[in-house]
C-alpha cells in the first residue's frame, strides 16, 4: 500500500526538485568549458526536468516517467499559459535532445547548441520558481 504525502512532504519534495534544478544548471559551464557537450545537453533537459517535476508536485500531479512530466507540464501549465509556449517547447526540445543522445548512435552535442539551449533551460527554470515562489 502507497503511503499518502502530507501538504508538508509535497512542499519539502517540491523543494528538494527545485533545489536539483539549480544544482545541475549550475554544472553546465564547467562541462561548456571542458568541451562535454553531449553531458551538457543531458544536464540541461536534468535542470529542466527537476523543475518540472517540482511544479508538478507542488500542486501534487505525479507521473512514473519522463514522457509524462512533458505531458503533464503541458496539459496543466502551457496549455493554461502559465509557461510560456517558448518554454514549453524549450523542454520538448531538451527532452528529444536527451533522448536522442541516450538512445541514438553517433549522436554529438555542439558548442554552438549549447549556446542556444543554455538561456533557454534558464528562462524555463526562472518560469517554473515564479510559480513555485507563488
């Protein structure tokens, strides 16, 4: 039998996630540096998918993978227009990039989209704690 959260353990969860999501963003310029692109990538869609799910939680919406926090995040916050439809699609995106270079063969992250994806993640993540900070 599933214990039930209290409105003190989803908020302490949520945190935690929110927490993550600033942790492993903050990874990304040591591995920019190094050249780790593909680790790059991969902690990005991390940053972002640790927010999200401490969005989903906060208003205790779970979901068991991956593919249904991109669900979820869409059908209850981009959809309602509370992410924006950039961000939105920012995650998809950091979503199919990470699946792509876990799954894929031959597939190699670029200086240059990390350029593109970093700000990207950043917008997402300051989306997600306006609302967490509600």
């Amino acid at each position: 039998m599933k214990n039930e959260l209290t409105n003190e353990n989803y908020d302490a969860l949520s945190k935690y996630r929110q927490e993550r999501a600033h942790e492993t963003l903050a990874e990304i310029p040591f591995l920019y540096e190094k050249g780790f692109y593909n680790t790059a990538t991969n902690r990005l869609y991390y940053a972002c998918y640790y927010a999200a799910v401490a969005l989903l939680t906060k208003y205790h919406i779970s979901t068991s993978t991956h593919a249904g926090v991109k669900t979820l995040l869409g059908l209850h916050f981009v959809s309602k227009g509370l992410i924006t439809k950039e961000s939105g699609r920012a995650f998809s995106n950091l979503y199919d990039c990470r699946q792509r270079g876990d799954y894929e063969e031959f597939v190699y992250s670029t200086r240059e989209e990390i350029d593109e994806l970093y700000p990207k993640a950043q917008r997402f993540i300051e989306e997600v704690d306006s609302l967490l900070n509600r």
